[in-house]
C-alpha cells in the first residue's frame, strides 16, 4: 500500500551509518533531517554524502533538510551544585555576570535578551517546568519572582513567550553551520524560531550570497509572534515546519492543535508543503510498539492532508530506527487510503476551477478516473500546486535535475523521478508504467506539460 503523506526523519547517532540509512529508506524517508543543534561540519557532512550515495543508486530521490539551531536561550551555570531549590513568591535574578550562579541568581549571557525584557513578561524554563515573572529591568540584569517550580538546573532552556528579541534569527553558530552546509547543496534549510518574515529574508539573502544553488526555506513555526504573522512568514518562506514542542511551550498547549489545522490551510492555499513535528512516535524510544494516542496523531495528519510528518528522537537515539520508519508508514498509507476521510467534493468545482488552473488538473482526473497526474518538471511549480490540491491519485513529477527531484519528495502524493532522457521524450505512458501503473492517455494539458492517465 502506497502513502501519499511524506515522512521527514531526523537523522543521528543510531541512524547516520549507511546501512541503517538504506533500510530507513526503503521503509518509507522522503527526507533527511540533519540537526545541527547537535552535531555539526563533518559529522553531518558524512550524513549528507550517504544518503546522496544511497539516492543516486536506488533511484530513490531523497531531500535534505539542514535544521539550524537558532537563538536557543540558555541560562548559566551554577556553583557547586547542577541544581538550586527555588519556591513560588521568592525574587530570582538573572545578570551578565559569568560568575557560577545560586538559589538566588544565575547568568542569563544573552544581552540582547535582557534589553529585549519589560516588567510583566514571563520566562519559561525547562521546556515551561518553571516559570518566572520580570518585575523590573535593568542595564544588565533582571528582577524576576518565581511563578512555579521547585529547583532550578544549570545550562537550561529558556523561552519567552511574551517577549520579540532583538536579535538576528541567524546565530554566529548558525552562520557557520550554513557557511558549511552550503558546500553540501542542501534542498532545504530550516531556520528555528521564527518571529517575523524578514528572518526569512535575512536568511535568502545570506544563502544568495554564498551560492547559486536553488536552497529552498522551512520557517518552524515556534513562537507566538510567528503565530500573530503567520499569513506573512507563508508567504516570505518556501514551506512550513509545524514544531509543536516549542510551540506547545509558548503557547497556552490547548491552542496547538487549532493553531496547526489554520496553519495547514494557510500553506494548502499559498501552494506551501507542511511538516508537522515533535513527539509522533516519541513513545518508541524505548517501546516497540506505538501508543495508541500516537496512532491516532499521526492518521489525523494525515486526514489534514499535511505533506509530511516528522520523526525526532525516536529515530535519532532509539534502536531501531528503521522499524519506527516502518510503524509510522503503514500508519500513514492506512489514513492515506481512508475513503471516508479523503473522498473529495467536486460538486462546487465549476465555479472555482475558471481561475485555478491546478484544481482544473485535479478535478479533470477526479471526473476521469486517473490513475496518476503526470507532470514534466524543470522546477517545483506545477507538481507542487497540484499537489497542494490534494487529488487522490499520485502525481508522477518526472524532473530534468536532480535538485527538482529531490524537493518535491516532501510534497503529498508527489512521486518524483529523476530522468533527463524520459523529461524530454515527454512521454507520459513510460513514466507511469515507470511507476507501476499502467493506464491510456486522456489529456494533455497545455504549456504546463500536466497529464492524467485512466486505468
């Protein structure tokens, strides 16, 4: 059974051997996440050159996706001990001095953060175990009075919902990391807590000015100042990483799910390809078997129509990396071929298909009874407008370069297939029984090459 939803994998220390790369891809990959928060330069390098050699040699095309850290606050360390008690109601600063902190007060090293702060705004820390509330700002530190928790941990996270910081979405890490991964012709690069658009034009501008090559941009959605801009970072992004951790943190967590269906919409409509992200499979870290909640996340994606669900740490650390590739696959092509879910409406279609040219294309392979859509690609454009529609047969996208190819193996239901020779025979018969199906031709569809075929 085929899955039309695509699967993003985070790549680490129990995935990044070639042999376990192979088998994660055969079960399912479209698309390599490297997390540069972890490992950097070479490390990630190694990673990036197998899965080309694994791609290049199945004829598999696989993207990948370079995730930069970001400005990842953290706070100092502390003296003697890892951790110091705290209770609600008690004052807590946080300075620029370096000096090991105590129950009392602990560097917080970022200047830009503490000139970001005003009186009221919260600071949440240990992924929101504890949070604090400023009462007072000043030249280099913070007055702060704890809101909950019971001990504080050195080097932790901090996040600050309340708060914009003035600063550069790209940090002086995630500069060099970009400066790296450039050289590797990355087919995305992800960049972490997104506030505003110009992040991602500030991003654009530093990958033109370092190279030629077509880098596409997800902005992971995290913060609730990208939430309050969301139709802009749509816009200004090539697509959309839903990263519900952080997200879950900032935001009151109920709102999550209501935040990612408006989201998903959004990028449905401005022809943008989503990933929905954090803790799908989180349970199979350590289990074989799946919880039946997360069962249940992952179909619901699905039956949003995302173009693509993410695995983390559960293919990063856990043992067997390619059996949760394996689990979250059949869980997808299930949802994928739910008839009940997924049966599209055309009835409206008349009033509608005049000015959309890729809802033509879907609805004149609905009313056909295609097998495939098959697009002739020398970019992204077409197959992934049409896939954005959503039909409910695969989209045959074959491409004259490589890059093509491997971008679009993140967009739902997009079957790509790098192939020069068969691009330009325009021979759509081939390309589908390349694929397994085969049908007679129905219609071609002008300049933009599209072709549907019955069974």
């Amino acid at each position: 059974m085929k899955k039309f939803t695509k699967i993003t994998s985070s790549i680490g220390p129990k995935s990044g051997s070639k042999e376990i790369l192979e088998k994660m891809i055969a079960a399912g990959v479209n698309v390599c996440r490297l997390n540069f928060s972890h490992d950097g330069g070479d490390v990630q390098g190694a990673k990036i050159d197998a899965v080309r050699e694994i791609a290049a040699r199945t004829g598999n095309p696989v993207a990948i996706l370079a995730d930069l850290q970001g400005p990842k606050h953290r706070i100092g360390n502390f003296e003697t001990e890892d951790k110091f008690p705290i209770k609600p109601g008690q004052k807590f600063v946080f300075d620029s001095d370096p000096t090991p902190g105590n129950s009392d007060r602990v560097q917080l090293p970022d200047m830009d953060v503490i000139h970001s702060l005003k009186a009221g705004d919260r600071i949440l820390l240990n992924d929101g175990k504890i949070e604090m509330q400023v009462e007072k700002v000043n030249a280099d530190s913070i007055e702060a009075v704890v809101v909950r928790g019971t001990e504080i941990w050195s080097r932790r996270g901090f996040n600050l919902p309340d708060t914009e910081v003035a600063t550069s979405v790209l940090t002086a890490k995630d500069r060099a990391d970009l400066e790296y991964v450039l050289t590797k012709n990355p087919d995305f690069v992800a960049i972490s807590f997104v506030q505003k658009p110009e992040d991602v034009f500030e991003t654009r501008e530093f990958i033109k000015a370092r190279t030629s090559h077509p880098v596409k941009i997800i902005a992971k959605i995290e913060r609730p100042q990208a939430v309050e801009k969301i139709e802009a970072i749509v816009d200004a992004a090539d697509g959309i990483m839903i990263a519900r951790g952080d997200l879950a943190v900032e935001v009151p967590f109920e709102k999550v799910p209501a935040i990612s269906r408006h989201i998903i919409r959004l990028c449905r409509e401005k022809n943008k390809p989503v990933i929905m992200a954090t803790q799908m499979l989180g349970s199979m870290v350590s289990s074989d078997f799946p919880t039946r909640a997360e069962i249940s996340d992952i179909a619901t994606a699905a039956y949003l129509h995302v173009d693509s669900t993410m695995t983390s740490e559960e293919t990063t650390i856990s043992e067997n990396p390619p059996f949760v590739v394996e689990t979250m696959a059949k869980i997808l092509a299930n949802a994928d071929m739910d008839s009940i879910e997924n049966d599209q409406d055309w009835s409206d279609a008349a009033d509608l298909v005049e000015n959309d040219w890729s809802l033509s294309v879907a609805v004149m392979a609905e009313l056909n009874d295609a097998a495939a859509i098959v697009v002739f690609a020398n970019d992204t454009t077409a197959a992934t407008e049409i896939s954005c529609r959503r039909p409910n047969m695969p989209i045959i996208a074959v491409c004259d370069k490589d890059y093509v190819a491997n971008q679009l193996a993140l967009s739902r239901g997009v079957r790509p297939i790098y192939d020069a020779q068969l691009f330009a025979s325009h021979d759509a018969a081939a390309a589908a029984s390349k694929c397994g199906i085969n049908g007679t031709l129905v219609s071609v569809c002008g300049e933009k090459r599209i072709v549907a075929l019955v069974k």
